[in-house]
C-alpha cells in the first residue's frame, strides 16, 4: 500500500494489476482496430494479439467482417483462417474488403471435437495472422485450452458465440457484444481490464459495395454441409 501511496502504479508492482478507474496497459502486442472511437475504450488501445477475444453476437451477420476488416488487413501477410463460419465464404466479397483470397483458409468440420482440436493447432503453430472461430457452444475447460494455445504465438483470436454466452464465465480478458444498430453495430462492453461501462458503444460501419450481392456480412439462409475437417483456400 506504501508503494501506491508513493505514486507507484499498480503495473509497476505486477503487470496483470491496474487501478479500477482506468484502462489497463496490455501485455501482449496490439492491432489497431480501425476504428478510433473503439480503441479508445480498449486496454492497450487495440486488439490484443496472443489471447482469446470473445465476440458475442446477436446473430451471425450484422457487421462482425466489417468491424474486424481493419485489423484482417493488417494481419494479412500470413494465412488468415475462417473456421466454422455460418456460411461458405465468398471471394469476391472477401476481396472487396481488402483480403486476399489467396491468404485465406477455411476450415470446417462435422464435429465440434474436431473443430477445437483445429484451432488448438492453428494457435499453438504461430503461422497464421489470424483465427476466426464461429462456434455454438463450448465448454469452460475448452476455452481455457485455446485460451492457452494462443498465449504460445502473436495470433489474432476471435471467437464468434451466440450473445447468450455472455451469461457464462470465460478466460477472455476482452469480451464485446455485439448487436446490429442503424448504419452500424451497438457494442457491449461485457469483460473488459479496466472500469466497467454500462452504456454500449455505437460504432458506425459503412457498407461495403458488395454487400447487396455477396454473403459477407448476411447469415446463411442454411447450415453449410459439413464434411469432415479439411482446409480449403477459398478461391
């Protein structure tokens, strides 16, 4: 106590420690979301690399590939991996948010097992850009595992969940909701290192010229045939 009396900060004592009324400073490396208004809300200023980032979406759909296309782009010089998204992704699309197909691997599987054990080793190998996992449901000692697996490299790791998960614990330091608003998405602060907000976020987002056309950002009218784990460039 005689140390914080001394104008110590609590990051000095131990870097997972902060004051309550403020943001903490990240511990990983952090990717500029693109979005100012939104970085200014988050530890360290952006998406922490390295850890789990928890998504919790109203529906699949309502802007997620929008919002995180800044930081897509950026970490786009290696592979970007989609897996288990609700829908087959689109190249065009894809393109059109400034992701080179070529960069991009799709991975699904007919099992959730399957789909798990494919993100832990995308995690764990450190050779991709990003992972995006879209799942239902998942157990508390899974998530502890990939939690883990992405502590051993720099990747992005965005677990995209039904909001009704946010009522479950998780090992995430940084959970959103997410929920569609006019001209944008509203987001929820749900965990967050630094002092709790009530109100949500409203972040615009500016439609993207193919959105009319292609299935980008628009949930799939039915669940993709699955079949079996198997990685696709998306061409």
């Amino acid at each position: 106590m005689s140390s914080l009396q001394n104008n110590t900060s609590p990051e000095e004592l131990h870097p997972s420690l902060w004051l309550a009324s403020q943001l903490a400073r990240a511990n990983t490396r952090c990717v500029d979301t693109g979005h100012p208004v939104l970085s200014k809300q988050l530890p360290g200023g952006g998406w922490p690399t390295g850890t789990l980032v928890d998504l919790l979406l109203q529906q699949p759909g309502i802007g997620e590939m929008r919002l995180l296309r800044p930081a897509l782009v950026a970490a786009a010089s290696r592979r970007i991996v989609l897996l288990q998204p609700p829908h087959p992704p689109q190249a065009l699309a894809l393109a059109a948010l400034g992701l080179p197909p070529s960069q991009l691997v799709w991975l699904r599987s007919t099992r959730s097992n399957d789909a798990l054990w494919a993100a832990e080793q995308v995690l764990r190998s450190g050779s991709c850009g990003a992972l995006l996992f879209w799942a239902n449901h998942v157990r508390g000692e899974s998530l502890r595992r990939l939690h883990l697996a992405a502590q051993c490299g720099e990747t992005l790791f965005f677990m995209m969940r039904p909001l009704a998960a946010a009522q479950d614990s998780s090992p995430a330091p940084l959970r959103l909701s997410l929920r569609p608003a006019a001209g944008g998405l509203d987001v929820g602060f749900v965990k967050r290192r630094g002092p709790q907000r009530e109100a949500p976020l409203f972040l615009p987002l500016t439609p993207t010229l193919l959105q009319r056309h292609a299935f980008v950002d628009r949930p799939a009218p039915a669940p993709v045939t699955a079949r079996g784990l198997q990685p696709e460039l998306v061409q």
